[in-house]
C-alpha cells in the first residue's frame, strides 16, 4: 500500500487545500499537516508552497509523476496477486492530442484495452503541450510533438501527421474564386481549434503575412466538429489527411492548398520505469501509429 505521507501529499495538491484534503481523506487537518511535514524532513526538501492554493514547489512537481508509478505498480501487483488475475479494472492515464485521439489512437490501444481489462483516463491538449501533462505526474505517458524526452523517460517516434487546408467547394468559390490571396484570407472564416493551435497562425504568417488578429476565425475545440464546420462551408482550416481522406476522394471536401501542407512528426513519451501492462499499452500505441502515420 502506497505510504500515508505519500497519499496525503497527493490528496493536498489535488484539492488545493489541508482542509480539503483532509476531509477527502476522512482525516483531521492536524493529521494530514502532521504527515506532510514527516514527509518534507525525511526527503529534506519543501514539497509544498503554502499558498491559497497550496501548490507543489519544483520538488513537490518531481515527486508526483513518481507517485503515479507507484499507485499503477501497486495496483498491478494487487491484481497478480488476487485468484485468476483479478477482476478489478485497471486506469491508465494517457494524454493524447485531439486529431492522433480522433483517427488513429482507439484502434491501436483497442486489443491490448480488451485484453488485459484496462480502462483509460485520457486527457486531451494540443500535441505541443501533452508534455506537461507528464511531467506533472497527471499521466503515465502521451503523444507529443517533443523530441527529446525528459530525465527517466523514453521518446519513441510515432510517425508524421500531414496537415491539409481544407474547405467545401462552395466555400472555395464564395471566398477563393482566384485561390488563395492576403487580401480574401483577410475576410474568409478560419478554423482554429483553440488557443493553444497555432498551426494556422503560423501557415499565414509564413506565407501570406497576415498575422493573428487579421483574420476571423471559428474556435472548434473538437477534432469531429472541426471537420462538421468546414463540411456545412462555414470555414477552412487545417485537418489531418488521414481524417478526411475519405471527404477528400467523393468531393464533400477539397484541398485549398495542393501544394501547401503543414507536417507535425509525433512521439511517444512514457517512463523507464513502468509496469508490465503499460509496457503492453506503449507497444500497442507505437504498433498502431506506424501502421498509419509515415516514419
């Protein structure tokens, strides 16, 4: 079992609060303090900042992901050791970028989910920040645009995600009859998917000058409503060709830009350190991308 000191801390920088915590651990605030401060003189770091919210000091942030690999390992060996394997459902906590979660993720995690009786925690951000998400502790591995990984961990490369601008026909001849331009860019409604997107940004600037705020823009923070606003011929932006390879061969949606694209090269990112299950799942995301996604 995960130590005491150990589960109040996590449950101090989760609620924010030793009241909080306390009252989630159905303990005394004097208990919870008492366990935290055992836990800072025996590692003789400071792992809490008591601020309203408390959160974690460097230190406290390094200590987390560790604790995420204990709890997973525990629970793992707790199922081992309970008759035929054990019953009870496993979590696993991965975070994905929206388009790898839209196209290609679920069918390469689907055996090894099936088989060993795992669930999955995902968490969702841009491919630019999952990062984060790992070195908080929040989850056990993710799909990143990172290349180098961070101490104690592994970065396997999953391939490269072709980005397409995509739009209807009838939004290309409202607003690009003689193509793209600065000046029809200037007018017609964008696409982004939120604020930490700046792909599209980044395809104006670069070849066209139009910088942010020089263009209208729709805020779709969804891969599948994404692709539903540029079909109704609200708007053009950037989607993966792997997820609209279909729309693109019947007509429903066309290239705006054949001779433009936007290439984001993935990676996956998971702990030396991991548990015989996870090592499965990790096969199976790097198995399951190559399959789809160009080395």
């Amino acid at each position: 079992m995960l130590d005491s000191r150990f589960i109040a801390f996590e449950a101090v920088v989760r609620e924010g609060s030793f009241e909080q915590a306390a009252r989630s651990l159905s303990l005394t605030q004097s208990a919870v303090s008492q366990r935290i401060r055992q836990l800072e003189s025996d590692l003789g770091q400071v792992l809490l900042m008591r601020t309203k919210p408390v959160r974690p000091t460097p230190a406290g942030r390094r200590l987390l992901p560790y604790l995420s690999q204990m709890r997973l390992l525990q629970t793992e060996a707790d199922r081992a050791l309970q008759s035929g394997g054990g019953s009870g459902a496993m979590r696993l906590s991965v975070g994905v970028n929206a388009d790898s979660f839209a196209t290609w993720f679920w069918p390469a995690v689907a055996p090894v989910v099936a088989q060993e009786g795992v669930v999955l925690d995902c968490v969702l951000d841009d491919q630019d920040h999952t990062h984060a998400l790992l070195a908080s502790g929040e989850v056990l591995g993710c799909v990143s645009t990172r290349r180098e990984p961070m101490r104690g961990c592994v970065a396997l490369r999953l391939g490269v995600m072709r980005y397409r601008c995509i739009g209807s026909e009838a939004f290309r001849r409202r607003h690009f009859p003689r193509g793209l331009s600065r000046s029809a860019l200037g007018r017609a409604p964008a696409i982004v998917f939120g604020r930490h997107d700046d792909m599209h940004e980044a395809f104006l600037l670069h070849h066209f000058g139009l910088d942010k705020g020089q263009f209208p823009y729709h805020v779709v923070p969804s891969s599948e409503g994404f692709v539903a606003v540029a079909s109704a011929g609200l708007g053009y932006g950037f989607i993966p060709e792997l997820q609209v390879a279909t729309q693109l061969a019947d007509g429903g949606l066309i290239d705006l830009a054949p001779d433009k694209h936007e290439d984001v090269t993935l990676f996956w990112h998971h702990w030396e350190v991991q548990s015989p299950v996870m090592t499965k799942l990790c096969g199976a995301i790097v198995e399951g991308a190559g399959k789809v996604l160009p080395r």
